[in-house]
C-alpha cells in the first residue's frame, strides 16, 4: 500500500531538531512544499491530492469532520519532544498548565516495543 501512495505529492512541515536515523527516509525526497504554516497544508492537502504528513493532534477537527483521512504510514521517523522549566517558574499558573498538558498527551501516547 505504501508503495502506491509513492504516485502523489506531499507536504509536511519543515523538518526541525535532527532525524535519528543513519539515513534520511525515503518519504523525504517526495515532499513537494515545506512549511510551517500548517492552515496552508491543510488547504492544499484539502484542494489537492497531496498526502500531508504531520501530527495528528493538528489535523484532529480535520479528521473528525471527514475533510481529512488518516493514513497509517510507517515512516521510519520517531518524534520527540521534551519541556524543560525552572525549578523556581514550575508552580506558575502558565508553567503548570503546560506541564498538565504534557503529562496528558504522555499519558494518551502506548509505545510498542515489539
């Protein structure tokens, strides 16, 4: 299946931190349009018969309304993200809403070691 998907454009946004492989994946040299702006792949994902690649969590009105279709796809990729803060800034109201909502999304997330 994945090999059929090969025919169409895609868009993604910009690669940012580093890829934690020996090699770039091969989706890579597939992407026509790099951005950050992710309204405008969702646009042209919407207009056009491009694959977006992305966080789902950014597409999820998207996908619940049926405008988009989620595509399981083994890229190869893991994405990592972490929120460092100080010791003293932790009980901010701002601050401890963010660690609130990091600890959520962790929680939300299984990983499968098989």
């Amino acid at each position: 299946r994945q090999d059929s998907l090969r025919a169409y454009p895609w868009v993604a946004p910009k690669v940012q931190g580093s890829l934690r492989s020996q090699t770039a994946p091969a989706f890579l040299d597939r992407i026509k349009v790099l951005s950050d702006n992710y309204d405008s792949l969702k646009r042209l994902t919407k207009s056009s018969e491009a694959i977006c690649v992305g966080p789902a969590a950014i597409f999820q009105q998207d996908l619940l309304s049926g405008e988009l279709v989620r595509l399981d796809l083994d890229l190869g990729l893991t994405w990592q993200s972490a929120l460092l803060i100080k010791r003293e800034t932790y009980l901010a109201p701002l601050a401890r809403h963010l660690v609130d909502l990091f600890q959520d999304a962790s929680a939300d997330l299984t990983v499968d070691n098989n």
